[in-house]
C-alpha cells in the first residue's frame, strides 16, 4: 500500500499517470509496504495468460527476488521511474523516502531494482549516465541504493510512520537493528532475480 498522503495526476500522453505527494513525506517515512492485498502472481501463470492481460501485469507489476510478479492493488503500481527517484527500495518488502518528499513532488523508483524482464526505455534526465533501465541494473547499482536506503532509515524513528502497521513481523527486529545501527542493512543485491531460485523458498 502507498503513503496515505498521495493522489494521483495525469502528467502527459507520454508517461500517463503518476502518484503526487500531497503533504510533506519526510525523509525515511515508509511509502510503500507490500500488503496481503497485493497479488503474487507465479511465472508460469503470467506467461499462460492471454495477451492483453499479460501485457498489462508486465507494466504495473514488479518480480520479487522468487521472480513472482506483484501486482499492488492501489495506486501503487502507479509509481514512474526517474533515474534520481524520491523512493529507495529495501530487503524488507518496504521503500522509503529516499529525501523530503514536497507537497506536488512525484513518488518515484528507479526501476533498476524492479527485476524488469526487458530494457525499459524512460525519458532523457540529466545528471546520470544511464539512458535505459536494464534488467541487470541492480548488481551494478546496488551499492549506491543501499548506502540511500542506509541514510534513510536513520530518520526512521524521528518521523510518523501511517504504513507501520504494515512491516512483517519477520522483518521488525531486522529494522529495529539497522535504525538503532546495531546492524547493517541487507543488500538490495539480494533482490535480483535469479533464474535457478527455487519455488520453495518463496514460501513463508
Ligand atoms: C508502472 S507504469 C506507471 C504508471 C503509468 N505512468 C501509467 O499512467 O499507467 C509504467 C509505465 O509508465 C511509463 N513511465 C514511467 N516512468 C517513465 C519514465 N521515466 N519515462 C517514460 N515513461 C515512463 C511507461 O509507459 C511505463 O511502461
């Protein structure tokens, strides 16, 4: 589920819609948990589907380091991709303000670490090198995300949390550990999909 504290705006026939801040989201607040309401979709059943409806969970879902698809179930899957994006993923099925997220300012990932099954071809920005988003871009890159992700979460405590709610019980002492630096936060490089991972361990 995404920040309680979004809408969502047409931006332009390009890029179609996009989730807006509607209030100020601080650095390190949760904006978006992964809820029982989200669908995991399995491989095999995306690759059977009709034509129409694969192509659309291609575009709105992301995979998951098992390579199920999740599909969110609110304007989640809503979120554009920017090179410089105002979130940071985790390891712990959460993203965070990655900095001050400013009433009118867009919510966006870098969707480098979605395990995309193609290249994605974005928008021109200035102030990075990458012209595409690659599937591979998080074992390339996740040192950068991660040291973000780091920093964000030691505002954690400081800021409201309306997702926390959300967090996994599996993951609560992980983050208690990493907030308090107690322990260092796991890499994205864990998220990367890879073809030989079991079915079995996506069970939980
Ligand atoms: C998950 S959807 C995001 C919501 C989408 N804007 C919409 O209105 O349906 C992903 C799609 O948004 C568009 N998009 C997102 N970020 C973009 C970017 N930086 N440059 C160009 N198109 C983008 C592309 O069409 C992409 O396939």
């Amino acid at each position: 589920m995404i920040h309680p504290d979004t809408e969502l705006r047409y931006i332009n026939s390009r890029i179609g819609y996009g989730v807006f801040a509607t209030r100020l989201i601080p650095k390190g607040t949760i904006v978006w948990a992964l809820d029982d309401l989200d669908q995991k979709l399995d491989p095999d059943y995306v690759e059977r589907l009709d034509p129409l409806r694969k192509r659309e969970v291609q575009k709105y879902a992301f995979k998951n380091q098992f390579g199920q698809y999740i599909l969110c179930w609110d304007k989640a899957r809503f979120v554009n991709h920017s090179f410089h994006p105002t979130c940071v993923d985790t390891m712990y099925d959460l993203e965070l303000a990655a900095r001050d997220i400013y009433p009118g300012e867009q919510l966006t990932d870098d969707y480098g670490t979605l395990n995309l099954d193609e290249p994605f071809d974005c928008l021109p920005e200035e102030g990075t090198d990458r012209t595409r988003v690659l599937p591979d871009d998080l074992l390339h890159y996740h040192q950068r995300w991660d040291r973000i992700a780091e920093e964000a979460f030691r505002s954690f405590h400081q800021v409201k949390q309306p997702l926390g709610f959300l967090i996994r019980p599996k993951h609560r002492e992980k983050i208690r550990a990493i907030v308090e630096q107690q322990a260092p936060i796991d890499s994205l490089v864990h998220l990367y999909c890879r073809a030989e991972r079991k079915k079995e361990e996506s069970k939980e």
